[in-house]
C-alpha cells in the first residue's frame, strides 16, 4: 500500500469513532432530555437487523434532528482541532515565539507539516460532509427538522471555507519561496 493511502486509514479512525460515539451520545442524551419513549427491535431478515423505533413520528423527528445535530458538532470540534493545527502549528509559517513556547514545554511534537495536517483534515472534512449529506437526506425524506440542515451546512461550509484558505495561503507560500530560489 502507498503511504497516503496507509495514513488516509490512520487519520480515519478516529474521526469515524468519533462520528459514531456522536451519534450514539447524541441519541442518549436526546433521549433523556425530552424524555422520548423509545426501544429496540431486531428483523433476522433485514440488513441493519438493529433498529430503535420511537412511539411517535414526532418523536422519531425530534431524536434524528438533535443526534444529527450532536454528531455533527462532535465532528466539527475535531475538524476545528486540525484547524487550529493547521493555522498555528504548521511547521510551514509556525511563528518563533510559538516555537519558543513549544520548545520550552516540550510539545514540538505538536508541530506537523502540509502532509499530515491536509491528510488528516481532508478525513474529517469527507466525514463531516457524509454526516450532512445524511442529515440532508433525512430532511428531505421528513426524518429531521430544516433548521438542523440549515445550521449544520453553514457551519460546515464555514469550516470548509477557513480550510481552503489555509490551503491558498499555503500555495501561496510554496509559490514565493520556489521562486525566491536561485
């Protein structure tokens, strides 16, 4: 195996049990905060053979909208982890106080390069996008409410947005110093 694809898998695991730790925390706390009337049946002949079924439509709306609401913020925290990684600690434009400080505390480790951090990022983007598209798509079908598509896609197109322009300010220095070169 190539060495992207082996450190696409790595930086996918923890994203993904992050995504599914979300969904089931988010799940359980709805679950008890509005004190919704839920259990669990299983179907032999049925591919998810697992499935948690609510006394209500209303209910089942509610639990969706909210878990969805929670996994996708669980997953916006790590992506914001990256970020910061990304803006502060990449070792391409990471300032000398920071240096110092890193130094001092022995946390050089925390410094990565374009490699890591934009293989890392580009997992936890991909996951955040698949659990919109699947918040949309529940939207669409009546299984959530808007405001939660609403509010998922702004804040993961704000993530987006910031992202590209890390990657830009990155291009751009790449660009200044292969031509600064003689």
């Amino acid at each position: 195996m190539s060495k992207s694809l082996i450190k696409l898998i790595d930086s996918a695991l923890l994203p993904a049990a992050l995504m599914i730790c979300g969904k089931v925390a988010g799940l359980y706390l709805v679950n008890k905060i509005f004190n919704l009337t839920w259990g669990i049946i299983t179907d032999p002949n049925n591919f998810f053979s697992v499935r948690i079924v609510y006394s209500s439509v209303e209910d089942q709306i509610t639990a969706t909208s909210y878990s969805n609401l929670i996994m996708v913020l669980f997953l916006l925290i790590g992506f914001s982890l990256i970020l910061i990684r990304a803006l502060v600690l990449h070792s391409s434009h990471v300032s000398p106080r920071v240096i110092a400080q890193l130094a001092t505390n022995n946390l050089m480790h925390l410094v990565k390069d374009s490699f890591e951090i934009y293989h890392e990022a580009s997992v936890w983007l991909i996951l955040l996008w698949l659990s919109l598209a699947a918040l949309l798509i529940n939207i669409l079908l009546g299984r959530a409410y808007p405001w939660t598509g609403i509010l998922c896609f702004t804040c993961v197109l704000l993530a987006t947005i910031t992202l590209l322009k890390d990657v830009m300010n990155e291009v751009i220095l790449a660009k200044k110093k292969l031509f600064t070169r003689k």
